[in-house]
C-alpha cells in the first residue's frame, strides 16, 4: 500500500515539474521574440496581424473590471 502511495505522488510531481518546464522553456522562445515590457504594457492584441502585437493591457484591464 505504500509503495502504491509513493507511486501515485512521485507521478503528481512530476507530471507538476513537467508543466512547469514546458511553461518556462515556451516563455523563454516567446519572450525571445518580444520584449516583456511590450507584452506587459502594450495596448494591441493581433497575434494573427502582421506586424503581430501581444500587449495584453487590455485584456488584464478588462478581466479587473469584470
């Protein structure tokens, strides 16, 4: 039964460590090709529009609001 136990955690994390690594290593890719402070504060969201913009101001603003 404790071997079953330790089975079941050692699964919960590391299935926790391995979103957390898919997380980070595409936020890095991402933030390679554009900048944090324009993705934090830019106001135009056209990710499909070129040139692409990723500024999510608005969509932060608008969840608060909400």
């Amino acid at each position: 039964m404790a071997l079953w136990l330790f089975l079941c955690a050692l699964v919960s994390v590391a299935t926790t460590a391995a979103i957390i690594w898919v997380l980070a290593s595409e936020s890095y890719a991402f933030f390679r090709q554009v900048s944090p402070w324009s993705f934090l504060f830019g106001t135009r969201w056209a990710p499909l529009l070129e040139p692409r913009s990723y500024g999510v101001l608005p969509l932060v603003c608008g969840t608060w609001l909400v």
